[in-house]
C-alpha cells in the first residue's frame, strides 16, 4: 500500500496528491461546504486545494491574514476555515480573534507547527474548534473537517467555545475545569479533566489514541498510548461507565476511543 504524504513539511520535500482514494467522496454539487483555506505556504495550498475539491468541498484559498479576515466576513460566509497560525499581515489566532468577536460562529480548524498542549489548549479557549499540527496527514484533515461539519450547526457556537456543556447528567464547566454528574462534583486528575473537556467537545467522533496523546501530552511527549488508555479508564470509574454497554465513552478496537452521549451547550 503506498505511504501517505504528509502536508506542511519543507519545500524540500514534496507533496504527492493522488487523483483518487482515501477521502473521495460522492458530493451533491449544489450542497459542496464552503472551504476557506488561508496558509501562506503556496506549495502547501496548490496541493492541499485540489485535494479537499475531490473531496467535496468549494475551495477559496487566501495566503495572508488580512485576507482571511476580508473573506471570512464576505458574503456568501464559508461553512469552515482552515487556518495557519503563522501568516504575514495577521496572524491566524488574531484572525481567529477578531472573527469570534464579530459574533460568526463559523467552525475554524487552526494550523500550526507548535505541538505542546498548552498552544492547543490556548486556540481552544480563543475560539478554535479544532487544532492539527504540522506535517499532518491530509486525509486526517478531511476527517476533522467532516466530523465538525456534522457536529456544527450552521451559524451557532461551536462547542469548543462554550463555556458550559450539558450531556445527561453530566454538566462540565469548562472554565473553571470542574464537572458533575447529577449533584455529584466529580474528582479527576488534571490528564483526566483535561480528556473530558476533548471528548465532550467532539462528541460522536472517532479519536484515535495518537490523537488523544497529542492533545494531552503534545506530540513530542514521551508517553505511550497506554497512558491514554490509563485516562479513559479513570473516567469511565468516576462515571460509573459500563464498556459492555457505554453510556459515555465507547471503546473503538483497534482505533481508539469515542464519547457517546448528546452534548449541548448549557445556558
């Protein structure tokens, strides 16, 4: 099976797009999601671009923040963005700054080739819905954009920027990092909170184990996935989960891990 090329290395190496395979969908062509893609890197854009076209989505493709800005507020509004954190004129996380607080909810995936969980913990709380690192596998993109098109209402808070969120019984406050279940304040440790706050912002999606070390530990760390597993198992005790019969977290074998439950944004 040929290797996948990964996006966002040096212009040293290239890129290689095929013309088919994974991500190649069937789209309605009068309901393709509109695709801004602001990255200054052209050769990231030439190759990226066509990509996400054959899959389904209408691209617009910007190179600097000051553009991104403009078309992300002009009319017809992109269903999603796809922003680089470092462009010239502005950078991403001010784009993404000045667009929430314009007050348009348009799903934003940021990215970056800082990979340390406190960066991604940051774009989260300013707004982002999702955060991808450099070098990252395409299709990985297409996936997120996918899942957060389905998960994201068109012109309503993302549920990375709510500061309350409701599943069940379960309340989690995002902003004073405690949760509850029924009247129960929940204990958790910080790796555990901090898998709870993930899981409950992408509900129903797939997160593989990498993908959770990441976002707890940073790309770089020196932990296994068991210690992912070693988290979801904390959870699933304070929760009083059944992995015969998950009410929360449901164990995908051989991929990784998903959040069940409905979640809502509290008032």
């Amino acid at each position: 099976m040929a290797r996948r090329n990964a996006v966002g290395r040096t212009a040293a190496s290239p890129i290689l797009v095929p013309d088919t395979g994974v991500g190649a969908v069937t789209v309605d062509e009068t309901k393709r999601p509109a695709v801004l893609l602001a990255d200054d890197d052209v050769a990231i854009t030439a190759q990226l671009g066509p990509l996400l076209e054959r899959s389904g989505f209408d691209v617009r493709i910007v190179h600097d923040g000051a553009a991104a800005l403009t078309a992300a507020g002009s009319a017809p509004a992109p269903d999603l963005i796809v922003l680089d954190v470092l462009m010239p004129l502005l950078d991403g996380r001010e784009v993404l700054r000045r667009i929430r607080r314009s007050g348009a909810w348009i799903p934003v995936i940021l990215l970056t080739q800082v990979g340390e969980s406190t960066e991604r913990a940051m774009a989260l709380e300013e707004g982002a819905d999702d955060y991808l690192n450099k070098p990252f596998d395409p299709y990985e993109l297409v996936a997120r954009m996918r899942a957060l098109l389905r998960r994201s209402g068109r012109g309503l808070p993302p549920l990375a920027g709510a500061r309350t969120l409701r599943a069940g019984a379960l309340r989690v406050d995002r902003t004073a990092r405690r949760a509850w279940l029924g009247e129960r304040e929940l204990t958790l440790t910080p790796k555990a909170g901090a898998l709870l706050d993930y899981l409950v912002t992408h509900p129903d999606e797939l997160l593989s184990r990498e993908r959770l070390m990441e976002v707890l530990w940073g790309w770089e760390s020196a932990s296994t996935t068991r210690a992912v597993d070693n988290r979801v198992a904390e959870l699933r005790r304070v929760l009083g989960d059944d992995t015969a019969a998950p009410r929360w977290i449901e164990t995908v074998t051989g991929e990784g891990y998903r959040f069940v439950a409905r979640v809502e944004a509290a008032e």
